[in-house]
C-alpha cells in the first residue's frame, strides 16, 4: 500500500503544479482525497479489465431515412 500511495502523491503533485503553476508544490493531500483517489483508480481498472460487447443496433431497430442525400445537391434552373 505504500508503494502505491507514493506513486498515487506523486501523481497529485503532478496534476497540482501543471493546474496552479504560480502556487508552491503541494506537500500533502488529506486522507479523503487520497482515498477518493485511489477508489477511482480502482474502479478504472477494474472497468478496463472488464469486456463490454454491445450490439450492433438496439433490439427492434429500424433505420430511418436521413434528411438529405448523400453528395451534391441538383441546382433547380
């Protein structure tokens, strides 16, 4: 946890110098960021570990006709 929790401060440090650069580095973060952080790392990860296939179309999908045709338009004279 602690390697992580290093790595996590790291990258808050980061993230606060290029947000405020005219303001001092940042030392510490309080728990609560810390640990709202890391919770959403956690989520991320697991959700990119997880496959999502979704259909092609929605259940009873039926193309519509579009509001104007493909390529140029005929000029009327």
């Amino acid at each position: 946890m602690t390697a992580e929790r290093d790595e996590l401060l790291t990258e808050l440090r980061t993230i606060w110098a290029e947000q405020h650069p005219g303001r001092p580095p940042k030392a510490d973060f309080s728990d609560e960021v810390i640990a709202a952080t890391t919770y959403l790392s956690r989520k991320i990860e697991k959700a990119l570990k997880t496959r999502v296939i979704e259909p092609a179309f929605a259940e009873g999908f039926e193309r519509q006709p579009t509001a104007r045709k493909r390529g140029r338009a005929e000029l009327a004279e």
